[in-house]
C-alpha cells in the first residue's frame, strides 16, 4: 500500500509539470488538442493523490506504525476519529491534504468552464498547475509522508493530546480550504491579464470562489479561535500569534477585495487595484505558510525546521514577480474609464473601506514580521506582543465597524444632501438613544461605549434597511410580512446575503468588546472553601480521580456556583494526565487541563484546575469573560450571511444579462 | 491622511510594546546594563533545577542555551501544561536587583501546535 502511495506522488510530480508547461505550449502554436491533454493531466494529479490519501489513510487506521508519520502522530489508544484526523495533524500530511484539495477544486474549475473562458483556460490550467507543482515538489522531496521507520515499534508516540479536540478535526482543514480556493480567482485573474481580456469575465468567473474562500477563512479562523479558548486554558481565544496572524491577514485583504469588486462590475473602475489585491491576497495565503513553517519567525506553534519553507519562500518570491510584472505592463490597459463623482459617492466610501483593510493587514504584517525588520535594520531582534496589536487594531476595528454602517447608506455616484439626511436621521435618533441607555446602565469607560453605539449605529441602518425592503415589498406584491422578508431575501441573495454578514459582524464587535470588561482571579483552596469573584461564588466541593485507559488519568474536581446568591449549577474543570509511550516504550506523562465554562449570553464563567496539592487544597484560576458567547454567534451569522450570497441565483444572471444588453 | 493616521499607530504601537529578544548568555553577559529593562528570553529548561510550590504558584527554575550559560528564572502565575525539563520556552518579563529573570509570562513553545510534543523522547 505505502509502495503504491509513494509511486502515485512521484507520479502526480510529472503529470503536474506537464499540465504546467503544455497549455501555454498549446496555446502558442494553437493547438488546442494539447490544452485539452494537460486538462487530462491535472486530473490525473487529482486522482494520483486520491490515491496517495487513501493509502495514508488505511496506514492510520491500521496502525502501521513502519511508517514515521503514522508512528509520530497515533497510537493503539488513539479513537479512530483521530487517527484518520491525523492525515492533516502534521505538516506532512497537511501538505498532501492541501495538493488533495486544490486537485478537487481544479477538476471543478475545469468541469464548470468546458464551453466557458477558453481563452482564459491555458493559463489557469498552467497556473493551477504550478501552485500543485509545489506541493508535489514538497511531498516527493521536502516532507514525505511515507517515510519509513528505522525500525518497527509496537506502538505509537500518539496525537498531542492537546490536539485531541473536535475544533481540531475541523480547523486546520477549513483554513487549508480557504487558502487553497484562493488559487482560484488569482488563476482567473493572472490568466486576464497573460490574455488581456481586461473586462470583468474573471471577476464574475470567481466570484463564488472568492466567498466561499472568504467563508472558509471566516470559519476556519473561529474555530481556531474557539478551540483556543476551550482547550489551551489561557481563557482567551486571540493572542495575536504569528501564526493567527497569518490567517487573518488574507482575510482582511479578502474581505477588501469582495468589496472592491463591486465597484467595478458596477462602474467598471477600480481595475488595477482588484488585480493587485488578488495577487496581495494570494501571496499572503502562501507569506503565512512560509513563515509558520520556515522558523523564520518563531511562535508559539511553529513546525519543525525542514526545507518545506525554502520551497515556500521560493515559490513566494515567484508569485511577486510574476503578478508585479503583469500588473505594470498591463496597467496602462486598465486605466478606469469613469472617473470619481463625489468624495460622498459610495464608490470613494468603499475606497476608502478597502485603504483601511489594506492598512489594517499591513500593520498586523508590520507586527507580525517586526523582529526580523528590527534585526535587519538595527541588528537587534525587537519583538511587539499583544498591546502593539490592540493598540492599532482597536481604531482600526472600530473605523471599519462604523463603515459597515456608512457604505451601505451612500447612493452610488453623487447623492443629495436631502438624500443623506433622510437615510441617516433614524438611525442616528436611535443610537443617540442607545448610547444614553448604555450610558445610564454602567458603560462609561470611552473605549467600550463608543464601540457599543457604534454596534448599535451599524445595527439600526441594517434593520431599517431590511425593515424598509419588507413594506415595500409587502406593498407592490401584496405579501405578508414574513413571506416578503423571505422572498425579499431570496430574490436578491446577494445584497441581503451581505447584510447579514454585516449584521455578523456587529454582533462578533458586541462579543470583542467583552473582553474589555473581562476580570480574573486565583486562588488555593481546601473543600469546603469558596472563591468570590464579581457577583459569582464558587464553592470547591470535591475532586474524583479515575483512570479511563492505560494512556490516561482524569482528576475532576466539582465546584458549587453560584450567582447573586443563587444556585445555577456545578462546573467541573479536569486536569488529565496523558501518557505518550516513547520509541522504548516507556510512558511519558503529559498533563492538559479541560477547563470547564459556564455560559450564558451576558458572560462566560471559565474555571481551570490548575494543580492539586497533597493536602487535598487546590489551585484554581476563574475568568469572567463578558459576552463572549456573541463572537461565536456573530460568527456564524457572517457565515449563514456568505452562505446566503453564494447560493445559485437565476434572477441575478438575469438582471446581470439585462444590465449588459441595455450597455 | 489615513495613511499618515495608520502609520502613527503603528508607530506608538511599537514604542509602547516592544520588547527586546535576547539569548540567556547575550543577558548573562550584560549583567546589570539589562536591569528593569523588558526582555524576552529564550532558552531551554534546565534538567533538575525545577522548583514549584503549586499552592502558592510560584515556580523557579534555570534556562539555559547552547553556549551551556544559564539564568535563574522566577515565575508567579499559572505553570503551564507543557512545562518540563529540557524544554524550549519563553520568558518575558525583567532581570530584578537579585540578578534573577522575574517573568511575568511563560510560553512554552510546544514544538508545534500540529507537530508532536516531547520530542526528547526520540532516539538519537
């Protein structure tokens, strides 16, 4: 199996190669029979890492421990689950999962554009090729995952039991997914600009692509951030690590290119631009996986030192050049034909949004590369942790929040002052009263009572909005209220598709703005004692010790809580000492910590074990974490948002043909 | 303007937190030029040199680097999960009048957050 595993990597190398350099080949002498061969051949890729994944797959299940990675990353313990999640636990596997996937989204590129985009078709095929080309290289020279024992052990080192969490099954292949569907639109975009169609074909090829990048992303980047929370026991779920950042820099660059797009399918500007963030966003996705992976920058989880971040950092650099040197021979070809109306026209607002997206992502870059800049440049290694980050982001945050809110509201083009003033007076009446209700309710610190209007603002223009789609619809088609809310919804999926992202993201800002009010405390007690801490009491009522499997020992301990003096129920924080068996055999003890959280929508009570002593006292740490729950309901409301906007639309063909037939 | 405004904050940003990376022996030979100043130290956990009184959670410890130089660390918080001998970690924090690494944080860089943990425990 592992033999035929192996083979099909080295073989997916060649077929890889050829996709890359035959359709340009084809191309150039016109000879479409050879495009056709190489579109072949990348599925070929796809089928020969198919192939690669199941004999990786069976090697985990089965528990072959002559392989390296198998040994390194399972044991007989380990629960079936977590063995096959095994496949992207290590950075090997993960390189194969990442080929597998952008096979699976090439063949899909492929089928869905057999009549389409012909002329386009070479060069994605080419450049699709080259970014698999990596991977395979990395697979057959840099990371083999099915290398081979020194010798036969009888059983596995085991999963980090840290990793030992279902956000682990989910996060990294989200992530992965998100990154690699980005390939995409760079494919799309690269490919207009080598065959200079420069109208917007590409655009609207991927633009499903792109959000659904964007959603992967989105999601990929909560679950990591919630199984922080839950598992690492630190009781927060963002430390600004380099390898967070890494995720999150594409995103905020994505999120500004899914803007900008509009302005120019709408009114064809903007041009150069969009095809710069494509290429900014693609290289990030590809910067981040460099840096986590190179030990260029040293975090808290970065991977063993191997050669797989030279081969990033090589195909890196590529991607700079290539994309540069289109976009500058090109740009004088994409000069906009329409010009700005108004500084208040929607288009320069979301201008505007995208520049400080744009800043947004260089200062978390500037942040998270600021030692190596400092070495450089002072020959000193300078790091800048978390406040450098919350003291930029924060403005930056709140600026973009308050966008959410204004974009929306400009007409396109110029608009009246009459225009504004009706658009803007209610929502504005309504935050001024909810500003002052906050106010009187104990929020009297700046920083937290201008987000929370803010929230409020940016809340009341969606609602109203929404609210003002329905009478109208509920009028001209003589429907009730809720049939015109769903008809409203469905028929224009993606403008109400983005309206709920925005809702989303007012309510994950309601959920970071917690984090100011957050408070902790910690202490040692015997049975019997209590904790206090704001309007909770716990009291520490007993621990229970058992010994669930050989590679295991749980010590649970129950705390009574109470709040306002009234009982709510028990936590039950663990300490759990997991057993890792080394290459002899013998047991290594590791122990993690389950902490146990209480929640409710106004905060989160978050209780660690920390240690017990030999006098039965023991040692905890307990968070009050305000209103957290509403980051993750904000989250996936953005993502039932972005859902909503990629769902087939027939009316929004058909507007988009009648808008085009009457131009 | 926005431009200017995002550079502003970056640039305080980097005044107010920076905080300088040394190794045990580039901090071992400054001595008390280094004192108050806030540093991050990178090193390995010394074999055997691990105190902890969990009740009071205060832990001390020695790091040591390549150069086999080492630095006696204090540490009152939370011992993280992963801590243990040989072990790579990070302390931030300040070198006291005591001549000792008064942390105010301690990372434990698990080799990876995907990679296995204790890898001291393979052969070689």
């Amino acid at each position: 199996m592992n033999e035929i595993g192996e083979f099909s990597l080295l073989l997916a190398l060649f077929f890889a190669t050829y996709a890359m350099v035959v359709p340009v080949i084809g191309d150039r002498l016109g000879k479409w029979q050879m495009v056709a061969s190489a579109e072949y051949a990348l599925v070929v890729v796809f089928g020969l890492h198919i192939t690669a994944a199941i004999c990786l797959l069976v090697a985990l299940y089965s528990g072959d421990f002559t392989l390296d990675y198998v040994y390194s990353y399972t044991n007989r313990d380990l629960n079936w689950l977590y063995k096959l999640s095994a496949f992207w636990a290590g950075q090997k596997g993960s390189l194969l999962f990442w080929a597998l996937i952008l096979g699976f989204f090439a063949t899909i590129v492929l089928l869905q554009n057999r009549d389409r985009n012909r002329t386009l078709m070479p060069y994605v095929v080419s450049i699709i090729s080259a970014t698999l080309l990596l991977f395979c290289l990395l697979t057959v020279f840099s990371a083999p995952v099915f290398e081979k024992m020194p010798f036969i052990p009888s059983d596995g080192h085991g999963l980090n039991p840290m990793l030992q969490n279902p956000g682990m099954i989910f996060h990294p292949p989200t992530l992965y997914i998100g990154f690699v569907a980005f390939t995409i639109p760079f494919a799309f975009a690269m490919s207009a600009m080598i065959t200079r169609n420069f109208g917007d074909i590409w655009i609207r090829t991927t633009r499903r692509w792109t959000i659904f990048s964007w959603l992967f992303l989105t999601i990929g980047n909560l679950l990591g951030a919630n199984w922080a929370y839950v598992e690492l026991g630190w009781g927060g779920y963002w430390a600004w690590d380099p390898v967070e950042n890494a995720s999150f820099m594409p995103w905020l660059t994505c999120t500004a290119f899914l803007h900008s797009v509009m302005i120019q399918e709408k009114k064809d500007m903007l041009k150069i631009w969009n095809v710069t963030l494509v290429a900014i966003t693609f290289a990030l996705t590809i910067f981040g996986t460099f840096i986590t992976r190179s030990g260029l920058i040293s975090s808290v989880h970065s991977f063993g030192k191997t050669t797989v971040g030279v081969f990033f950092g090589l195909f890196l650099i590529g991607v700079i050049i290539f994309s540069t040197y289109l976009i500058i021979t090109r740009a004088s070809d994409l000069k906009s034909s329409n010009e700005l109306d108004s500084v208040l026209s929607r288009e320069a607002s979301f201008m505007f949004n995208n520049l400080v997206l744009l800043g947004a992502a260089f200062a978390v870059l500037w942040g998270t590369i600021f030692p190596v800049i400092s070495e450089l440049i002072r020959g000193q290694k300078i790091t800048v942790g978390p406040p450098f980050f919350n003291q930029v982001m924060v403005p930056i945050g709140l600026l973009l929040l308050l966008l959410t809110g204004l974009c929306p509201l400009i007409a396109w083009r110029k608009s009246t002052t009459i225009n504004y003033l009706k658009n803007f007076i209610v929502p504005i009446a309504i935050t001024f009263i909810g500003a002052i209700t906050i106010l009187f309710n104990g929020i009297t610190e700046p920083l937290p009572l201008a987000s929370f209007t803010i929230c409020i603002f940016v809340g009341s223009t969606i609602v109203i909005e929404i609210m003002r789609g329905i009478v109208s619809r509920a009028k001209t088609a003589e429907e009730n209220y809720i049939k015109a809310l769903i008809n409203l919804f469905w028929r224009n999926k993606r403008r109400y598709g983005g309206y709920i992202v925005h809702l989303g993201v007012v309510f994950f800002f309601v959920g970071l703005t917690g984090a100011y009010y957050n408070t902790e405390t910690e202490k040692t007690i015997s049975p019997g004692e209590r904790i206090e801490i704001k309007n909770y009491v716990l009291t520490y009522y007993k621990y229970d010790y058992t010994k669930p499997n050989e590679t295991l020992k749980k010590l649970k301990a129950t705390l009574l809580v109470e709040r306002d003096g009234e009982k709510v129920g028990y936590v039950q924080p663990e300490r759990n000492i997991h057993f890792s068996k080394d290459i002899r055999g013998r047991l290594a003890p590791q122990p993690t910590s389950e902490v146990a959280i209480y929640t409710t929508p106004k905060e989160d009570l978050y209780v660690i074990f920390a240690s017990l002593n030999e006098d039965e006292s023991a040692t905890f740490k307990v968070h009050i974490n305000p209103l957290v729950f509403w980051v993750w309901v904000g989250g996936y409301i953005m993502g039932f948002g972005s859902i909503l906007a990629i769902w087939p639309d027939s009316r929004e063909k058909k507007r988009f043909l009648a808008r085009h037939a009457e131009a | 303007m926005l431009v200017v405004a995002i550079g502003y904050l970056i640039f305080t940003g980097v005044q107010v937190s920076s905080s300088y990376y040394y190794t045990v022996s580039e901090v071992v030979s400054m001595g008390n030029k280094v004192q108050g100043a806030s540093l991050r130290l990178e090193g390995k956990v010394s074999p055997g040199s691990i105190q902890a009184d969990h009740g009071n959670l205060n832990l001390e410890f020695d790091i040591f680097d390549d150069s086999e130089k080492s630095m006696p660390v204090v540490y009152k918080g939370i011992i993280p999960d992963l801590f243990q001998e040989n072990l790579d970690v990070v302390v931030e924090g300040t070198v006291g009048q005591d001549g000792k690494f008064h942390a105010d944080r301690l990372l434990t860089s698990c080799p990876s957050k995907y990679e296995a943990a204790a890898q001291d425990t393979s052969p070689n």
